[in-house]
C-alpha cells in the first residue's frame, strides 16, 4: 500500500504533513523530537509513516498515547503518537527487542479507520 505526501510545512513543534492512502486524507503533526530520532537511527520519513500507518501492532501506552509496532526481524521499531483534537501527533521512535514488547499482533487503534478508511 502506497502512502503519497500531498504537503508539508515546518511549525514551530516540527512538521505540519498531510498524506493520501487511497481516497483517505491524513493531517498529522510530527514533532522535532521525533524527527531528531528518526535521523538518530537513519529512518526516512516515508518509512516512519508507513510505520505508524500500516503498523503490524498497536498497543495503549500511557497518558491516551499509542505505541505503534513495526517488526524488523528480531527487534520492532516503537513508534509512539497521540491525538491532540482528532490530529495524529507523533512524538517519538526508537527501536527495541521484539521478544520485550510484542504481543502478536493486536491492535487498539488505527489511524486510518478514524479517518474512514475502509
């Protein structure tokens, strides 16, 4: 499944992106934080994205947040985002051991389906 960036625009708390799956229209917002992590461990933008989009996982993490798995073999990549006033706000990334935070396959929230996916 392709994800095609339709904009970007720098805020003051990082980067402002819509993107097209299919017929559905995503605004998220993400944070310098995330973005300084995804340098830190060489992810492209797309790759984060599809990452926190087509995630093979979605666990509840704390305070309302979300941690969305990708595997990679034996480790995942962590991607954690919240909602502030229905937008996606992802803050953060890092990589972990799958065997810690894996729990096969589950899934609390998607992206996409708050925005009509089907």
């Amino acid at each position: 499944m392709d994800i095609e960036m339709l904009s970007e625009r720098d805020v003051p708390r990082g980067k402002i992106i819509v993107i097209k799956v299919k017929e559905t229209e995503v605004t998220m917002l993400l944070t310098r934080h995330l973005l300084d992590a995804a340098k830190d461990y060489n992810f492209k933008i797309e790759d984060v994205l599809y990452a926190v989009v087509f995630p093979d996982e979605v666990i509840r993490g704390h305070s309302g947040r979300f941690v969305a798995h990708k595997l990679l073999n034996s480790y995942l990549v962590r991607v954690v985002y919240e909602y502030e006033d229905g937008i996606p706000v992802v803050i953060t990334l890092y990589i972990a051991r799958k065997e810690r935070y894996f729990r096969g396959g589950i899934c609390e929230d998607r992206i996409l389906s708050r925005f009509g996916y089907t």
